[in-house]
C-alpha cells in the first residue's frame, strides 16, 4: 500500500476538540481499549492530513503533534481506522495476529501480501476481511514474538487457512519501514517476547501441504480475555518447530522435477517481464545466468510450496534446487525450446563453429507476462544484502574515520623575557597556553589598566606607561647589539604577536575523543605535499613534515597503501634536513590529501606545492 511515498499531500490541519473526541470514542468502541488509553491513543493536538496511495486511492492520515502517523483510512468517506506501526507498538493488544518467518519479513516490507505458507501461528475464529496484525516468529523454547510489522486484512478465514495451504492469507496495508511510516521518527520495534498458547484455551492444528505434524499451528483466543497483555498474547503453546523437523529428517530435494520446471517457467516470465526487448538478441548461456536465474524467486517457498516438504523452510536452500539439473528440461536447450514453443520467445539454431544457441527476442505481450505480478527475486535480495554490508562497510569507515579524526593545535610556553610578565600577571609560567587564551589574558589586562590603551585610538597602547614596562622588556627583549628601542605607540595585535614570537613554541596533536594525546616542543608545521621533477625528467610527489602526526601515519605504512593506492612505485628515505620523506611516482598530490584526511589529518595542516610547473 505504502511502498512508494505518499502524493497529494495536503497541508495538515489540527482536529478540534469536539471532533479528538469524536474520534477517540470511535477508537476506544471499534478496538476494546479501555478509557484510560484514550488520550495515548488519541493525543492532545492530534491533526489530519490528505493524500493518495500510487495507485490514486484517496486517503487519510491522523497525526501527533510530532508528526508521527498514529492512523489511516483509506478509501474516498471510508469509516475505517486502521492503527499504525507506532500505535500498534503503544498497545499491541489492540489487534488479533498471524505469525509468519523472519524471512518472509522483508517480502512483505516490499509490498507483498502474505501467503498461506507463510502463515506460521494464527488466532482461530478470524473471519474474512477482518484487520490483523502481523508478528514475526522466532522459534525457540520459549518462542517468542516480535511486535507488529505489519498490518492488514484478512484474505480468507482462519478455518480456510487450516483447509487450504494455497493462496493469500493477509492483504497487507501497512507494514514497518514504508513510507507512511518513514513520516515518523522511523525508530526500531520494541524488543520481542515470549509466545505463550495453552491446549486449555483451543490451540488448533494448521494443515500443510504434506500434513505434517509439525509444519504449523493456530492460536485460539478465550473471547473471556479480549485485553491480552501488550507484551504478548497470555497463551501458551509448543513451538510448531520442537524436535526434529521434516527438514532436519529430510536429505533428498524438497522440490520434484515438476516443480522445479515450474519455477523456472515462473523465473523466465519474470525475466521478461523486467528486461527490455532491446537486449535481444543474446547467447542463450548468457540468457540463462544473467537473466532467467536471477530472476528466480527469493522465497521458492511463498510461491510454490514444495510437495515433499512442510513449510518454514530454508529459502536460501530452496532457491539452490532451482536449476536446470533438477527440473525435466535437463538441458538448457530443451528449456528453451519449450519456452519456444508456450510462445514466451524466439531462438536460433547456432552458425556451425559455434555451439551456443541465440536467443532473438521475447514477447513481453504474451498474456502470461502481461498478467505476471513479481515476486522478490534472487537478484533484488543479493542487491540489497550488498547495498547493506556496503552501507555496514561504510558506517563502519566514517565511525573509525570519526574516533581517527585529528585535532592540531599550536602552544606557546613562557620563556626567558617573557616569565617575568606571566608572573606579574599572576600566571603559571611551566603552563603551555593556546593562542586564544594568550589574546584574552591579554585584553583583560589591559582593560584593567589605566593609561595603557590610547583614549584617541583603541587599537594602540602606551608602551610608555609605568604599568607596561614589563610588557615591554618582554617584547623587546636585549639582543647581541643591546636593547632595541621600543615605540612609544604600538598596535595592540602587533604586540601580541611580539610576545607569541617571544615564548617558546610547542604543539599538541589528539584524537577526537582526547584519549591519545601528543605534546612536542617546537613549532607545528604543515605536512608537505610537493611535486618535483626528479632524475630522469620524471614527476614525483613528495612528502615530507609528517612527523607530528605519527600517531595517525608512519612512513612505511604509508608508502604501502599509497602504493595500492596511485599503483605507483614508492619508497622512503631520509630527506636533507634529517626527516624522512615518502616518494611516491607520479603526479599523486590529490590521492596523498585524499589519504591524509581520512587517516584523520585536518585539511588546513596540509600544504600542496606544484614544483613542475613550467619545467620539461
């Protein structure tokens, strides 16, 4: 339903008062809830708000103050209320439920219905039509339950379901992480909780496709106990996959030859289905692997329930049975023929040097295909597993790019002509100080003086002053030739950097977290990336100056990644002023930066310079 974003969404409006009540006596008569759950369930400034499904079905849509769709009707005047996500997770209770794999999970998020075979646990006495919650079961002792995933209408009733394993079960409405629910904060489901069903209170058997004791079970609910608590329905049953399973006992193929053909039919259709006609002609090897076999479907089970197995069955291990081998083609070629022949495509015999028949063209109008409904494929699911560990790999890489992320800062201590100031100023002089602080301390000083700052203009001071004789013995400081004279006037920022020039330089390199901390006497200088023309008239990065941040790169580590990296040879060797330098092949300087930064070097404390240009 809500598998592609809303449209036609209008501007949202409060509900007034007279009509919250409105609604939250419906609420509390349609569901059972009780009194108390009417201000949860129907909150203080709740508003409504317009739109239209992908398919132009009209609709509306309650919202919290915080925007989060609590429920929704859909239909043009429809009377229904059908509970989000995030109301269902507020009072699970507020609907009867079916339970189904955690596999089948994602098919339905993808907007599929659910299937009997899915169906592992139900309540009995469900009718037709009738809005249940969906949970996902984990098999256990206990088993447990998941919150709602999804919700929907019943497609059969409960007795039909233990009649026939064919066909729907669920018409699914709404389901967690679609986009109706994305409008909200998109937070996780509660944690699950134990799945408790008692023989007392009619716990029923479910019928599968080989009558198999195990293959499935239903929950009957006492109408004495309409408030079942949130965290699960107050049952207790036996796990319907306790002992050894027909799956477990079972080591030939759960699929016949006949049902194997049948899913490849089912496979090629789709194939057509999604791939235009203008990828035709193609050899029939590259048909078969690029095509039919990724379209096979992801869960065999949910579309063909295999005659010689029950049902929860591994998916995984069922799509592997889908070959050519197993099914009564045998061949490729006599697969294709037979396609031929249903009038799904055309092939060609092969030229006589080569043995590969080619396949011409399909017919996307053959009523089959036009009347097809996909499924989720083998290629959609492997897709998205590797969208997944891709976006894992990712986080993963900006978390250790995070915690690697550098913080360079230059340091000055008091030194020499400068400690007698920090001590008249009543500061410690082994204390090392950042720029920053230095410039406050010293506008507070002059702020407390008098007849320092020049009233005329309040960029200079009076060097003259009785109270600035210590700033200016720190200033300028003797020298080998004897004291140099100092202005009678000086700019406040032209003494500033006087006496930053006058203290001794250190610098202090951390991660962000602040757990490494590295502190160096001297000035901090930016790395150096440089391009140079080397012997033999050849181009070459160069760099230089990485010491300070050791923490984060070592020469040698370096020259081996930036070798993957720029595939260029690198080496290291000491450089002229008694600091190594890492040679790298090449004009490399935006693949070293890019290297730097993500090893966590702040940007600004790297320096390219382009020694090449003009040179031959």
């Amino acid at each position: 339903m809500f598998k592609k974003p809303l449209g036609n969404l209008k501007t949202s409006s409060t509900l007034r008062s007279s009509d919250r009540r409105k609604l939250k006596q419906r609420v509390l008569s349609t569901f059972g809830a009780p009194a108390e759950d009417g201000d949860l369930l129907v909150p203080e400034g709740i508003q409504t708000i317009k739109f239209s499904t992908h398919t132009d079905e009209p609709g509306v849509a309650y919202l919290d103050p915080n925007d989060t769709p609590l429920w929704f009707s859909i239909g043009k005047n429809s009377d229904d209320l059908i509970p989000t996500m995030y109301t269902l997770w507020k009072r699970p209770e507020l609907l009867l439920f079916v339970t189904t794999p955690a596999q089948v999970i994602p098919v339905l998020v993808g907007g599929a219905d659910l299937m009997r075979p899915g169906v592992t646990t139900y309540v009995t006495g469900l009718q037709k039509g009738q809005l249940v919650a969906v949970r996902r079961y984990t098999r256990g002792s206990p088993a447990r339950v998941s919150p709602p995933l999804a919700v929907g209408r019943m497609a059969v009733s409960s007795d039909e379901l233990s009649e026939d394993h064919r066909g729907k079960a669920v018409i699914i409405l709404h389901t967690w992480k679609d986009h109706l629910f994305d409008m909200g904060p998109k937070s996780d489901p509660p944690e699950d909780a134990p799945l408790a069903t008692s023989t007392e209170e009619g716990l029923a058997e479910a019928d599968s496709a080989d009558s198999d004791e195990d293959a499935g079970h239903s929950l009957a609910a006492d109408a004495a106990h309409p408030s079942r608590d949130a965290k699960g329905i107050a049952l207790e049953t036996t796990d319907p996959f306790d002992g050894p399973s027909a799956t477990s006992e079972r080591k030939g193929p759960m699929y016949s030859p006949a049902e194997v053909s049948q899913l490849l039919h089912i496979s090629l259709i789709q194939s057509i289905a999604s791939f235009p006609p203008t990828s035709y002609p193609i050899s029939s090897n590259n048909f078969y692997t690029m095509h039919v076999l990724p379209s096979r479907p992801a869960f065999p089970d949910l579309v063909l329930p295999p005659s010689a197995g029950p049902s929860n069955l591994d998916s995984v291990a069922l799509r592997q049975e889908i070959s050519l081998k197993t099914s009564t083609h045998k061949s490729l070629v006599a697969f294709l023929k037979a396609a031929e022949k249903a009038g799904l495509l055309t092939i060609k015999a092969p030229p006589k040097q080569k043995n590969d028949v080619v396949v011409t063209s399909v017919n996307a109008a053959h009523p089959e295909v036009a009347g097809h409904v996909a499924v989720p494929t083998v290629r959609e699911v492997e897709e998205r597993e590797a969208k997944k560990e891709a976006r894992k790999e990712e986080r993963e890489a900006k978390e250790q790019a995070g915690n690697a992320m550098l913080a360079a800062a230059e340091l000055y201590k008091p030194h020499m002509h400068t400690v007698p100031l920090f001590e008249d100023w009543g500061l410690s002089t082994s204390e090392l100080y950042a720029y920053p602080a230095i410039k406050e301390i010293f506008k507070n000083w002059l702020e407390a003086q008098s007849g320092v700052v020049n009233p005329h203009d309040k960029a200079y001071i009076s060097l003259n002053a009785e109270v600035a004789a210590t700033l200016r013995a720190a200033v300028y400081p003797p020298n080998k030739k004897g004291t140099p004279p100092a202005p009678e006037f000086a700019k406040k920022d032209e003494v500033l950097r006087g006496l930053l020039k006058q203290m001794q330089p250190w610098y202090e390199v951390k991660n962000v977290g602040g757990e490494r901390v590295v502190r160096k006497k001297g000035a901090l200088k930016p790395i150096s990336v440089a391009l140079k023309i080397r012997q033999g008239r050849k181009a070459a990065t160069i760099i230089t100056g990485f010491e300070p941040f050791e923490m984060a790169v070592n020469p040698e580590e370096m020259a081996e990644d930036l070798r993957r990296l720029c595939a260029s040879a690198t080496s290291v060797a000491p450089g002229p002023q008694k600091q190594l330098e890492v040679l790298v092949q090449g004009k490399q300087s935006k693949a070293v930066v890019d290297y730097l930064t993500k090893k966590g070097i702040p940007k600004n404390w790297i320096v390219v310079e382009d020694h090449t240009k003009g040179k031959k």
